[in-house]
C-alpha cells in the first residue's frame, strides 16, 4: 500500500497491522509530519517537510542545533552522526570531522534566531560534488500542544542529468531526519521504538 496521494504528498498515515484473536486489523495512525517536493524544474526543486513537535520552540530549536544528537548516521560521510557540529550564528558552520583530521562543511548559517528560524547555505550529501547551490530554512511556530516545524530545502544549479531523479530521494532523507529530530525531541530517542508510529 501506497502513503503517496495523486499529488506527490505523502498521506500522513502510516498503516500497520495488529494481530487479534484469529483477526488482523488495519490501523491507520495519523500521523504529524508531511513530506513534499513543492516545486520542481529543469534547474532545481524545493522540498518542504512539516512536522507537529510537541514541545516548546526554544526546545525544538536547542535540539536543532545540535544534529549530532538526532541525524542519521547513515546519512553522514564519516558514518557517524556524532562527529557533526554546528554553530549556531550567521557564518556558523555545520560542519563534519572526518577520520584522519579530515573535515566536510555541509552548510552555513546565514540567519538564525533561537526559537524562530534557521537558515543555512550550502549543498548537502551528494549535491556538494554538483553544480549546486541550496538554501535550508527551518521555521519553528508555536501551535497548540507544541510546535509547528517546517524545513524547506531548495536546490539550484545543474545536474547533468537532471533533478528529477534525485529529488524524490532528497525529500525521502529529509523526511526522515524531521521525523528524527520530533522524536528526540519528544522522546530523547531519535529514533521511535519499535512498532511505534514515528
């Protein structure tokens, strides 16, 4: 079963299924996060993902700012979320140690306002060894029971063979880490336990 709608959204369900007495049940869980590629052309995309943390925003953006506690390993160079840091100021680096002294600079930050928003320079993952340049902005508004956290990434230059391949794979690895930062947020696990909804 498919969580995309005929628009390119993600449904915001997650289905799972429970065993009863002899019975299967299908639960659908809502769920507070929405992953979509909002625009996207021969010169680039943007990818926004939106998530409901239910906490105060000067905790979510003390979270934020320390992605080694909450990013994904797997999606790091050294493979090891714990080697990041990150300074949150205007010229600010998020930056990655790498063994043997090297080092990466994912983005940096260009305006940041504890509680607030975010902004980053810079082209992550694959995108540094393209013509590419991108603009992230998290955006943090207080909402009943929390938080309401939006991340839209935008990504322009050329690819040679196009954005439309890697877009979908983009938004998929953002989705993730937004879901991860709302559970180590919630939670102090970045990552749900088992069988939980994330």
């Amino acid at each position: 079963m498919s969580d995309m709608e005929p628009n390119g959204r993600r449904s915001g369900k997650a289905v799972q299924w429970a065993a009863g007495p002899g019975l299967a049940v299908l639960l659908l869980c809502s769920q507070t996060t929405r992953a979509e590629i909002a625009d996207s052309a021969p010169g680039g995309f943007t990818l926004r993902e939106t998530a409901h943390v239910a906490a105060a925003p000067d905790k979510v953006y003390g979270a934020l700012i320390v992605p080694a506690r909450w990013w994904s390993s797997e999606h790091t160079f050294s493979g090891n979320a714990a080697n990041m840091s990150f300074d949150a100021r205007a010229g600010g680096c998020w930056c990655e140690a790498l063994p043997g002294g090297g080092s990466v600079l994912h983005m940096t930050v260009v305006y940041a306002v504890p509680g607030k928003a975010l902004r980053m320079r810079g082209a992550l993952g694959p995108f540094q060894a393209m013509a590419t340049e991108g603009v992230m902005t998290w955006s943090l508004v207080p909402a009943a029971s929390g938080t309401d956290v939006t991340l839209t990434y935008a990504i322009t230059g050329y690819a040679k063979d196009g954005f439309g391949q890697i877009a979908p794979a983009a938004d998929s690895v953002l989705a993730k880490q937004v879901a991860r930062l709302r559970s180590f947020v919630e939670t102090g696990q970045p990552s749900p336990a088992q069988g939980a909804t994330p």
